[in-house]
C-alpha cells in the first residue's frame, strides 16, 4: 500500500513498498495531495495484481550540476538497490530533517555544524550520530561516483576527524547549557545475573507474580518460551530465529543451519552450522511436536515460530514487535535495562564457558566465530564475551580456603 507525506518543502511524496517486486521503496513527488493520492491508488491497483508500472525507475539526478538539494540524492542512493536496511531506516531520517538542504552548502563548515547539532540540540548519542553521518556520507558517494563530464564533488563528511562523534569539552558546556548531558559511547556488556534467568522462564511460563493482576503470558502459548530458547542457546539474531523453518533444524546430527541475517548489499546468502545444545534439544522437539512439526521433509518449508506471515512486508514490523515483546517480558521480570539482544552477549559468553569433564575448552575462538555469524579472525567475539567479575573470582578460588590462594609465576 502507498504510503503518502508532505515534505518539508510542501511537496506531497508517495511512497510505495512491495519487496516480493522490487527490494526498495519507490518514491515519487507531487504538487499537491490530490494528485498524490490518486497516483496511490492507481499504483496500488497495480501491485496487487503483482504489476510494476511502466516507468518506475529511479531518475537519474542531474549530475553536470552540485546545486542539486540533499534530498534527491539520498533518495537515489535508496533507489539504487544497493542500500542496506539500517541505511533506509536512518536516511529517511534525515531526509526529512536536512533534505531541503543545497548540496552547494554542504561543505566542511556544514558538516561540523550538522554534527555539533545532533549533539547540542538533539543531544544523540556519539554511535547514533555515526550511523547518521556513515549513511549520508554513503549517498554523497553514491551522488559523486555518477559524475561524468565535471569534476565530482568532495565527501566533506569523509574529512571529519577520528572521534568527531565524541562530545568534546566545548560541546558539553553548550549541551549543560541547554539542559541536557554529554552522552557517551557505552559498551554493552549485560549478562543475565543470579536468579534473573529463572524469574524470565516464569515470567515466559505464564506465572504469575504477586503483585500484578494477571501474568505476562497466557501459561498456554509457550511460543515466547521456545523463541527465548532459541536465541539464548544458539545466539541467532532476532529475524534469524523468527525466520526459521522446519527444513532447517536436523534433529537426527543436532544442528541448526542458520540463514545469516547481516550482509552486505550484493553478498551471496551464506549460512552456518549451529549446535543444538543439550539445554535446547528436548524443548525443542516438544515445540515441534506442538506445533505438528515432527516430519522434517514434508514441513520443510513451514516457520517454527508463529509471529512471521511469511511475507517480505511483515519481516521488518515483525522483528519491531517481537523486540517490543521482550522489552516488556524483561520488564515484567524485574530486568528494565535488558534487551533482546542482550541474549546474544549472553549465548557468545555460554559457548566460550563450555568445557569437557576434563576442564579443556569446547570450541576455540574461531568456530565461535562460525557460530555467531562472524568473519575469520573477527573481533566480534571478544567484544561480546561478557564475562562477570564474580564468575572469574570464583573459578580462580574454586576449593581453596580463603586467604591460602597462592600465584607462582612461571619460570
């Protein structure tokens, strides 16, 4: 269905999305409503029948001259095809706060001030604002790769400084100054801690606690229950659990093949091996069973989990309130600060702690790499493996008498 604004410069822009025919939404620009709502309609009419009318590519921008705004340039770079998800969310963004802006004026001066901006007015944090600037600067290039016969344009948002997301002293007297803080980068390093992972298992169970009216969950629907499970015992991201099929769960070799979920625009599909751990296995052939979902082969292409239609419309709203049902689930389990992408940080820490009887690690740094979704001689895991003071403390002092723990450096 179209979708229908008015832009900041009193233009009216109709928005249509259908990804099962195009990957990215088009976008087209009127001189008033009626005539955008009309163009709606027709283009509707048109799609549901799965019809892609004549004419809808992106048009190409003037690139003999820079006085183009800002505007039509992030809408081509999302028209492209080559955009990524988190760039479309981010640049519409943008396009409705600084689209009017003339690409002559965007020059070092306007960049600094555009950043200086996202940290005093809108007080953004230093990894939001990079995401803002990453995105633009990726349209800018876009833009100035399609020069031809004139000299393409500087990226000034490629000159900004290492660390220009970081609030400096001068930006934090202007924000104190407007009632606001300097926010910080935080490294997010949240573990389920004693007692909480039994309150989240109640919570998803359908208990009741004491002091509210009703439980979270009706005890019947153990599909949040399962889709916990999942996550916390594989660490596959949120769409990569939601998505999952019949056919790819092998019951019989215990793996899980996982359909990654962040790639690169033009990167072939790839796809990895997951363990199925012994903590998951059993829930999880209980929920097929539940689900009518024992026979691999003629369920293969059946999802495991309900929240999904199976349509490419619903996968981005999809995840939004699946996120949305956790923030609420932790909440109701006494855990305000913890997300759902907490639980990745969570599983990356329980494949790096499991070990043989003998005390030799399980998996190496490399196949935890492979698990999680990551690059060879990636740093992800390093950065994910949240391990706890009091965890590390107790281990050091595992059967020893307090006070009698003695360190002998080698050699």
């Amino acid at each position: 269905m179209a979708s229908i604004r008015r832009t900041p410069t009193g233009k009216w822009e109709v928005k249509f999305t259908k990804q099962a025919l195009f990957p990215k939404p088009i976008y087209f620009t009127f001189d008033d409503e009626e005539t955008a709502r009309k163009y709606g309609a027709e283009g509707d009419a048109l799609l549901a029948k799965d019809i892609i009318p004549t004419g809808w590519v992106a048009a190409p921008l003037d690139t003999k001259t820079k006085h183009d705004t800002l505007g039509p340039i992030i809408r081509a770079w999302l028209n492209s095809g080559h955009a990524s998800v988190s760039d479309d969310e981010v640049l519409n963004l943008v396009f409705s706060e600084k689209g009017v802006t003339p690409m002559r004026d965007m020059n070092y001066k306007w960049c600094e001030a555009w950043v200086r901006e996202m940290k005093v007015d809108k007080n953004l944090a230093p990894s939001t604002i990079r995401k803002r600037v990453g995105a633009v600067s990726r349209a800018f290039g876009y833009w100035a790769r399609s020069f031809e016969e004139v000299e393409p344009p500087v990226n000034c948002l490629a000159l900004l400084p290492r660390g220009y997301s970081t609030y400096t002293k001068k930006d934090i007297e202007l924000a104190e100054a407007n009632g606001k803080k300097a926010r910080l980068d935080e490294v997010r390093e949240r573990r389920l801690n004693e007692g909480e992972e039994e309150r989240i298992l109640e919570t998803l169970n359908g208990v009741k606690r004491a002091d509210r009216e009703r439980p979270f969950i009706d005890p019947s629907d153990k599909s949040m229950l399962n889709l916990y499970l999942m996550i916390v015992n594989t660490g596959a991201r949120l769409i990569e659990a939601y998505t999952l099929t019949r056919g790819q769960i092998d019951l019989a070799q215990r793996f899980i093949r996982i359909k990654t979920s962040k790639l690169k625009p033009g990167k072939p599909q790839e796809w990895r091996h997951v363990p199925i751990r012994a903590e998951l296995y059993d829930p999880l052939v209980a929920w097929l069973e539940a689900r009518n979902l024992s026979d691999e082969k003629s369920m293969a292409k059946a999802l495991v989990f309900p929240f999904w239609d199976g349509h490419p419309d619903d996968l981005t709203p999809a995840g939004k309130r699946l996120s949305q049902r956790f923030r609420k689930a932790f909440d109701y389990s006494n855990m305000p600060d913890f997300t759902e992408h907490d639980l990745r940080h969570e599983a990356t820490c329980r494949w790096f702690q499991m070990r043989f009887e003998d005390g030799s690690w399980v998996y190496r740094g490399e196949e935890i790499n492979k698990l999680m979704g990551w690059k060879p001689n990636s740093t992800m895991a390093q950065r994910y493996a949240s391990f706890q003071a009091e965890e590390l403390a107790a281990r050091l002092w595992k059967g020893v008498p307090a006070g009698n723990l003695k360190l002998v450096p080698k050699g």
